[in-house]
C-alpha cells in the first residue's frame, strides 16, 4: 500500500465530530431527531466501560434518527446547526502554509462530513480535504443506513488502522504523527501516534481524556485548536521536541489548565 504523505516531517490525523466541530453532529441528530439525550449518553458510558461495541450503539442511535428523518433532511440540518471550533479555520490555514498534510479520521459519514465543511470552510478546501470515515447507503425512499468501514472491529471504523501504517515505516520516510480527537469513538487511535491532543469541554464528559487518565497514556489537552496550532507551531518552529509534546513534559496552555478545574462529569 502506497501512502500518500511518506517521507513528510509530519502529519495530522484528527477526528471530525466534536473535535474540529464544538458540537458532535451524529450526537446533535441523535439528541434531536432520534431517541434523545439521555438514551444517548447511556450508550456512550457503556461504550466507555466496554459493556457495549461503539459499533452497535452507534448505529442503533443513526437508526433511530433514520425511523423520522431522510438523509437530505439530516444533511440540512447538521449544515444548519453545526458550528467550526473557533481555532481550526487558523490552524487548517497554517499547516497548508508549512506543508503539513491534516487527514479527518471520522466515525462519521464522509458526505455529512463533507456539507458541513463546505458550509464552514468553504467548497473548495471541503474537496481537497482527506477524510477517512464511515460510509453511508442511502434507499431509493431517501432514508439511509451507516455502512461501517471495518465492520469486523467494535469500533465500526478503527482509526488505528489509519495512523498505524505512517508509524511502521522505516525511519527515513516515517513522518511525526499527531492525533486529535475527543470522545469515545477516538479510542482505539489513542497511543498510536507520537502526540495526541485530547479536547476538553469543561464540565463535560470528556470520554478521551478520561480513558488517557485512566490508562495512563500521555496527552495534552485542549481547549480549541488555537492551543493545537501553539504547540504545533512550537514544534516546527523547533522550539519543543515530537518527544515533549507526546510525553506529557509540556504543559498545557495557562487557559487550559484554568478550564480543566471545573470538576469534570463523571456518570
């Protein structure tokens, strides 16, 4: 298999749903087109505690938007609803500026993936953006399905199988990978990479960073990705090393610690 950004310094992989967005779109349809909230969380805290596949709830919380809405409506709506963390629109400019690919590793549907962004960075950059995500089959009634991209693995789209081929390459053509992501969907990337980036909501549920504390795996937090193009800018700008980022030895930023003395949910 012939990757496409062997040999770069580095690359980014970054989760789409509630990390470049502040509010998660499968999770916005679930809360108000299908069984609502709290079913929802419910499923989400099995998933964390592996009582449930992400998988499996996943897809039972697409088909319960599915039973009232079609695919173009749901489409409509996310791309009415769904807003672009503060910081990415800056960050996503900056790494085209240094050349460093961003590749959207998503548990999502790569044509709602892809409206919203033409609806928040504009058509063109949403065309050449790499997104690697879930499919979608839509019936000839305009209502859909989720069709996994790894059907065999609990996640349904295991985002390791993205980063893991860029860390096997021999040392030459091996490029610095950073990973960022949120949630629940983002756990099986967690420690692939040299660097992950967990965002952090205050007073959220804050799956990831919750798992990394948990398992001890080192991660910096954030807040948007006004902190991300910090510490990336840092490590270009050779300032930090692949090693302090992902060691946990830098620290996060002073508005991110401020953020992350609210007492975090625990359900």
């Amino acid at each position: 298999m012939t990757l496409p950004y062997a040999g770069k310094q580095y690359v980014v992989f970054t989760d789409f749903d509630g990390t470049i967005t502040t509010e998660d779109s499968n999770d916005h349809m679930t809360d108000n087109l299908g069984f609502g909230r709290e079913e929802r969380r419910r499923l989400n805290v099995e998933i964390y505690h592996n009582r449930v596949p992400f998988r499996d709830a996943f897809r039972s919380m697409l088909e319960s938007v599915n039973e009232k809405y079609t695919f173009d409506e749901c489409r409509e709506i996310v791309k009415k609803n769904i807003k672009l963390d503060p910081g990415f629109a800056e960050f996503f400019k900056w790494t085209k500026s240094v050349g460093i690919p961003v590749v959207v590793v998503s548990s999502g549907m790569e044509p709602i993936i892809r409206a919203i962004f033409a609806n928040l960075i504009g058509e063109e950059d949403a065309k050449q953006l790499d997104i690697i995500s879930n499919y979608v089959d839509v019936r000839d009634d305009g209502h859909f399905s989720v069709r996994f991209r790894h059907p065999e693995s609990h996640f349904g789209h295991d985002k390791s199988k993205a980063l893991r081929p860029y860390a096997e390459l021999p040392k030459d053509q091996r490029p610095g990978i950073l990973f960022c992501g949120d949630g629940v969907s983002d756990l099986s990337a967690a420690g692939e990479g040299d660097v992950l980036f967990a965002k952090v909501i205050p007073g959220g549920s804050n799956d990831l960073a919750r798992h990394c504390d948990k398992e001890k795996i080192p991660y910096l937090p954030f807040l948007s990705f006004t902190q991300v193009l910090e510490h990336t800018r840092e490590l270009v700008d050779g300032k930090v090393t692949l090693a302090d980022l992902g060691s946990g030895k830098v620290p996060p930023k002073d508005e991110v610690i401020k953020a992350m003395k609210e007492k975090p949910s625990q359900e």
